[in-house]
C-alpha cells in the first residue's frame, strides 16, 4: 500500500476527506485555466518512500518533454524488509500535452509475488477511457469502462497544473483527478510557506493541503484509510515536491527527494 498510494500520486499523495457536500459537487469545480508559470525543465528525481521513519521503497523518475508532450517515466519498488514481506515493483509512463497540460496517455504496469496488474488511460478534454488487466493464480481478467466528466486530470497533468498557479497563501484549486482505477475530487489549499529539509538540501517550500473525495457513481464518497497530507514543493522555478507526509490509519507514510539531476542550463 505504501508504494501504491505515494508513487501512484506521482505523486501527490493524498488525504481522503469526510465528503462535506455530495449534492452538486460537480459545479464546486472551476473552469479549466492552466496558470502562466514557466515551464518545467527536464529533470531526473530520486525519491525514498517509508512509513513511520522507516525507509521501505525507493523510486526514480525522469521528466523530460519529447516534441510536443511532457513524458514522464517512472520505476518504483520496495527495499530491504519491507520488499521481504511485501515484493512489489511498478512502472509508469504519462504524456501531457505540453500546450494546454492536458493529459493524453497513462500506462502503468504493477507486479507483487501474486499479481500482475496492467493499467492504460487514454484522455480527452469530455472523458477517460480506462483498459485494466489483471492476472493472478493463473487467471486473467480484463475491464473497460469510461469515466466520463470534462477536464479529467492524471496525477502528471494535475501536478503540471497546479504548479502553473500562482500558488499564493490560502488559494484554493479543484481538480477532479483519474490516476489509476477510480476518480478523485482533489481540494488543494496552500497553507503557506517555510524552510524544510530533506535528503536532497534546505529549501524554501510552499506548504499545500491535498484532500480527496472517491467519486462513485458520480457520487462522492469519503475514504477511511486517509486522514491528512501534506506535501512541500520547492518555491523557486521549477516546483518540485520535496517531500509529501500522509496520515493514514496505519500510522504516517512519507516520501522525501533525495536527489535531483537536472539536464540542460537553468534558466
């Protein structure tokens, strides 16, 4: 679950909140309007994953655009005692278009000692189109469905997105969010700035809320597992998360940068 619920967010890692209002929630969402902020530069990042202080997966991540798209690929897998008691190993690949930062394709491919998992999304600005297989004990099983609500965000474009704000104390962003079986409604609140430090050095950061509410049905539904998170981006030009800290009923789970290459000359 740890490497599934931090990477899969791209991250974003996410805090499941009490559904506050399910009636009309579609129209507590703004219009699409991707902010001015600079574009990103290609970049490799390596993240360690952990619970409680324990560090138990690692992840590393290439971000880089190719003509007209944003790519970003991506490993990640359990280490030292955790991978003992649970072997897990994922790998991922999202396109954005690096115009409008809207999402054009996800594939990601999970594998643990009993399960291989296949996940592919295709988006467009009205819907998703979702194909799933999964095989295990020797049985394959296969879904197709759609989800269908404009604008819908993979964690890629929904971080691309909201880097492009001006991410000033107290703004809020709603976003509706498809990163691998099911849609989110994402509610992110910049609670401020500060100093943190990670593996990767002391930096200035933006503080940011993230919560998520399942949708079902198009209906919202709240989430037991998930109590809070927050995550610190850098507050420079290229926004990066530094680290990402999630409540969950197990205790707390976390993800910390431990190096960034960048390619090219910064700006």
């Amino acid at each position: 679950m740890t490497v599934r619920a931090l990477f899969s967010i791209a991250f974003i890692s996410l805090v499941v909140a009490p559904a506050a209002s399910v009636a009309g929630w579609e129209e507590t969402v703004p219009p699409y309007t991707p902010g001015s902020f600079s574009e990103p530069r290609p970049v490799k990042l390596e993240y360690a994953f952990g619970w409680n202080g324990i560090n138990s997966a690692t992840a590393q991540l290439h971000f880089h655009r190719v003509n007209e798209q944003f790519v970003l690929e991506g490993t990640a897998r359990t280490t030292g005692l955790a991978r003992n008691l649970w072997k897990y190993d994922v790998q991922h690949t999202s396109t954005t278009d690096a115009h409008t930062l809207r999402p054009v394709h996800v594939q990601e491919t999970e594998n643990d000692r009993a399960k291989h998992i296949e996940n592919d999304l295709s988006f467009t600005p009205e819907r998703v189109a979702i194909k799933r297989l999964e095989q295990k004990n020797g049985k394959t099983k296969s879904d197709e469905k759609n989800f269908d609500f404009p604008n819908v965000m993979s964690l890629n474009s929904a971080l691309l997105y909201l880097r492009s704000k001006p991410l000033n104390d107290g703004n809020v962003e709603r976003i509706v969010v498809f990163p691998q079986s099911s849609p989110y409604l994402c509610t992110v609140t910049v609670l401020g700035h500060e100093q943190v430090t990670v593996p990767a050095g002391t930096h200035n950061a933006i503080k940011v809320e993230m919560k998520l509410d399942k949708i079902k049905d198009h209906d919202l539904k709240p989430h037991k597992k998930f109590k809070q998170a927050i995550v610190w981006l850098s507050n420079d030009p290229d926004r990066l998360i530094l680290r990402i800290e999630a409540h969950v009923f197990l205790g707390t789970v976390f993800a910390e940068l431990q190096s960034a290459q960048f390619e090219g000359a910064k700006p």
